[in-house]
C-alpha cells in the first residue's frame, strides 16, 4: 500500500508558537487531494498514535481549493524544553508521511 | 476610496533582500514601510535571557534602507517585536540603531517608543483578579510560575501603532507586537476595510514568503474597502491564489480563523481572484470584535547545560547503537554514583544522531548507519555541576567497550576539550491571555526627537 509521502506533491510541519505544530499537506492536484483526503489514516485516534498525543487535541483541516491538507497538535512539552528534539518542528512531518493511504 | 499601501521589506528585520527588489517597491510609493524584528520561532532564549537574535550589523543595514527611502518619500515607519523578543530593552536598542542612523545620514525623525514588558508582580495581579486565561493546550499557572519568568511580554494590537502614526510619528517601534499589527496599523488608520487589513496583513508578514520566489523577499500590501490586493516588487517572483492561500498556513494552526487582540477574522469564504502581472486580488474576508485580550510571552531560566559530541565508526556499535547507549548510561550512573553525586541534582541525555535522535522513537528493521554522532546533553542546576557531569562521562565516552572481551576501543572527539559549556538555558511559561476593557492599559508610550544635524 501507498503512504502519504508518495501520493503528496509535498508535505511540511512548523512550529506554529511554542505550543503547537501543525503539518501541511500539498496534495498537488485535485485527484490526489480526492485520494488523500478520504484516507483513514487521517482519523485523530491515528493520527494521534503516530504522534503520541491526545487524539481530542488533533485538528484536522481540509482546503479543497488549494488542494491541501493540515494537521495541528499540541506539542508533548513546550518548544525548546530541557532535552528539545525539534526546536523548529520541521522535521515531525515524517512521521505523517509514512502512514498508509 | 480610501486606500493604503504597505512595504513590507523584510520576513524579519536583519535578514535583508536585494537592492533592486527593494528600490522596486519604493518606485511603487507606498504609504508606509513595515516590518516585523522579532519571534518566538527560535524557542525560549530569546526572551528568556532577553537577547536579540540576528546581528546589529544586519539589522542596522536593514533599517538604514527603511529610514533612507522613507524620508525621501515623507513616509512613516513601523517595526514590531524589536529586538527579536520585544523587552523593552529591544525597543532601546532599537532606538540606538535609528540615532546612529539618522546622524550618519543627517535625517531629523520623531521616534514613538511603544513598551509592552510587563513586571511579574503587573501579572501576578491580574491573576490574583481573574483577569489572565489560559490558551489551548491548557497550562496551569500560579504564582510560582509567573516568578519563574525571567521576562514576560505583553504582545501589542494595532492600537497603538495608530495612536503613534497620529501623532505624526515618522518611526513607530514597538516590543513583542502580533506580525500583523504592525502592517495592519496603517491601512485601519487610513479608514480600509478592517478584515482586509488584517488578512492582508497576515498574508504579508512574512514578505516574500507569500509569492512563487520565497528568497527573492519583499512584498507590497495594497488595501483598500473592500479587499486587498498582493504584488512582488522582484523581478523573478509573481503572486498566485495559491502562493496568497497556502501562506495562511504558514506557522499557523487554525487555517480559517484569525485570532488578533480584539478581533477575529474568517478567512473560510474568502475569494482569491489572480490579476495581471503576478498580482492577486482577495476579498469576502470578514471579521468580528471580541473582547479585547493581550497575549502574554513568559520565559525563564531552567538550569545550565554541558555538552559533548563523539563520533562512532565502529560496526559492532553500529549495528545496535541503542543497546550499547543502554549500557554505557547504566555504567556511568554507577560511576556518578560512586562519586557521591545525587542523581537528583542533575539529569542527561545521550542521542545517536545518524540513527534516530530526531525521531527518538524505532529504526526500520536493518537499519545500520554509515556512522553516528552520539550527543550528550548535561543539565544541572549551575554551569560547574553540568561540567563535572560530563567530565565524569569523558572517559567512558572515549573508552566504553564494544563487546564482552575486546580489547579498548577510542572514539573520535572533535574538540579539546570535549565538553561545550552551553551557559543558561530557558524555558517558556505562558500560554495566556489577559482580559483587558483598554488596550493601553499595560503598554508605554514615549515619543522622542532624534535630530539628524546634532554631533
């Protein structure tokens, strides 16, 4: 089965303030955003074991104009604690684009 | 109609754009030339320790463009969150590039000061009166938190960036600001339409960011009453429905809602209609009022770390890293505590990176690297403790066995000596709000004249 990372045109995350990362997901065109968007990967129970969250705190978004899906979740502790991982969270994508389509 | 045009140079003041771009923009005679100077994109230091992010030479070559072009065209400027944090001190430091500016150029300006730190015993009132609310995810706070806090921000609406730009100000800094008060402050004073003001804005604050070219840097902003329009002043960069409606979800959570003191504005039905020349038109946005609330930004010390890096070439390592870590922690904490050291006193980390220090979680099966940089990160309460920590690891770092019964391995340093003092680290405290009935409640205003002739 295809993941995420292989049918998006492309995918990022970002810290958005010191207490949430949010990932966008470009799909790239509407055929792609149709398969994506309808995936059961993108459930918060599933979404929140990849990440280890609380599934009532992920949000998902969907922007069918742009062709693009996001995610937002709290982060486990504060951007920037003691023994940080990801001071930017540019790198928490990954995780995302490996759960099957 | 009413109508106002915002330059907006820089992403965030000292990361520069080129020559041309700028000059182009200023050909385009806009009303006003923002910028945001600060973040808390960098994590904590920053405001913890109060320090500024980009170098002064940087920044000073970007305000001197800003001051220039601006009193040649009898425009105001406007820039938020100076010195990346916003401390007051930002805002006075701030002011010390402008003075140095104005008297090498010779240009006489009226500078308004906008403060916005705030004293921990100003918040800890307010929370004793019901006054400060949490933000989602929710964080507990009290008193002992609030002390916690090296320094605490207040982070300023429009208001009184307008107030300043009434009073006929030709440079408006500010301490931590919202990245769109800064560029909405103009285009709400000139009479537009306020939920374009502020998408615009939003759309802006970042520069560059919003076009085809992200690096090319620079934007204009046109607002008017009934939306906004977007346009790259470089050459080699347009403006697309997309590149205008993917940057609201830049760095932000909620891709339809816009929270800013006092108002929120709704994105969800807005029209982003491409016009000739790279430039796109937006409207339908609306917005509502709130009560007005400021955002608090808190952050504090949280002890002194020590570092080491030590690379690993060694394939009996390699092809399970995580077990030998496991081994090599259990060895040094009996050391540690063989030393008389209380493990309550300190705390570590030791990350492979090349194998999963990033992801901190499993490898796929078959995984083995090239080679790895194992990090260790001490954490103690002062510098000395976190030294000795990482002192007593050195050895065992350099030295710990592969395997049962090999002869002694070396491991590959890259300095002398090992241990990196990293000095203070900080953390952030608040994730708040304070309920305010005016927004000029908590903030001070100053209003300066730097005379450009004076030696």
């Amino acid at each position: 089965m295809e993941i995420f990372s292989e049918v998006a045109h492309y995918i990022r995350s970002k810290n958005a303030g010191p207490f949430w990362i949010t990932i966008d997901v470009f799909c790239g065109d509407e055929e792609r955003y149709k398969v994506l968007s309808k995936s059961p990967s993108l459930n918060p129970e599933v979404i929140a074991r990849a990440y280890k969250v609380n599934p009532d705190s992920v949000r998902v978004f969907f922007l069918p104009s742009i062709h693009t899906i996001k995610i937002s979740y709290p982060r486990a502790r504060p951007q920037g604690s003691k023994y940080e991982r990801d001071m930017h969270a540019g790198q928490q994508y990954v995780e995302l684009g490996n759960l099957p389509v | 109609m009413n109508k106002c045009k915002v330059f907006v140079p820089y992403g965030g003041l000292g990361m520069g754009i080129s020559e041309e771009s700028f000059q182009r923009a200023i050909a385009m005679k806009p009303d006003i030339i923002s910028t945001d100077a600060g973040s808390t994109d960098s994590g904590p230091y920053y405001l913890g320790a109060g320090k500024c992010k980009y170098a002064r030479e940087a920044i000073k070559n970007d305000t001197k463009r800003m001051i220039v072009a601006a009193h040649k065209l009898h425009i105001p400027i406007t820039i938020g969150s100076c010195g990346t944090c916003g401390v007051d001190d930002g805002v006075d430091f701030m002011e010390d590039v402008c003075r140095e500016i104005c008297r090498e150029e010779g240009i006489t300006v009226k500078v308004a000061k906008i403060y916005s730190e705030l004293s921990r015993e100003t918040v800890n009132e307010k929370l004793g009166s019901g006054k400060i609310k949490p933000l989602e995810p929710v964080m507990e706070l009290d008193q002992e938190k609030v002390n916690k806090c090296s320094h605490i921000v207040g982070v300023l609406g429009a208001e009184p960036f307008i107030e300043a730009l009434k009073n006929g100000a030709d440079i408006v800094l500010a301490g931590r600001t919202t990245d769109t008060a800064v560029l909405a402050c103009m285009p709400l004073l000139k009479g537009c339409s306020p939920a374009a003001a502020w998408h615009g804005a939003k759309v802006c604050e970042c520069s560059g960011t919003c076009t085809t070219s992200p690096q090319s840097g620079g934007i204009v902003l046109t607002v008017d009453e009934s939306g906004f329009e977007v346009e790259s002043p470089a050459r080699d960069s347009i403006c697309t429905p997309f590149t205008i409606s993917a940057h609201l979800l830049y760095e932000n959570a909620d891709p339809f809602y816009l929270v800013e003191p006092g108002v929120i504005v709704d994105v969800s039905e807005a029209d982003y209609i491409q016009l000739p020349e790279g430039r796109v038109r937006v409207e339908n946005t609306r917005i509502r009022q709130t009560s007005y609330t400021m955002k608090l930004e808190g952050a504090g010390p949280a002890g002194y770390q020590t570092i080491t890096l030590v690379g690993i070439r060694n394939r009996i390592v390699l092809k399970d890293p995580m077990s030998w870590l496991d081994k090599l922690s259990a060895h040094a904490d009996q050391k540690l505590g063989s030393l008389g050291y209380d493990p309550d006193s300190y705390s570590y980390s030791l990350r492979p990176y090349g194998y999963q220090a990033v992801y901190g979680g499993d490898v796929p099966e078959g995984y083995i690297p090239n080679e790895l940089g194992v990090l260790l990160t001490v954490t103690a309460d002062d510098q000395e403790t976190a030294t000795k920590i990482a002192k007593v690891f050195n050895p065992i770092l350099l030295h710990f066995e592969v395997a049962k019964n090999t002869p002694k391995p070396s491991f590959a340093f890259p300095f002398s000596p090992a241990e990196v003092e990293k000095g203070r680290i900080y953390e952030f405290q608040l994730n708040h709000v304070i309920e305010l009935d005016d927004p000029f409640e908590l903030i001070r205003m100053e209003y300066v004249t730097i005379d450009g002739k004076e030696e």
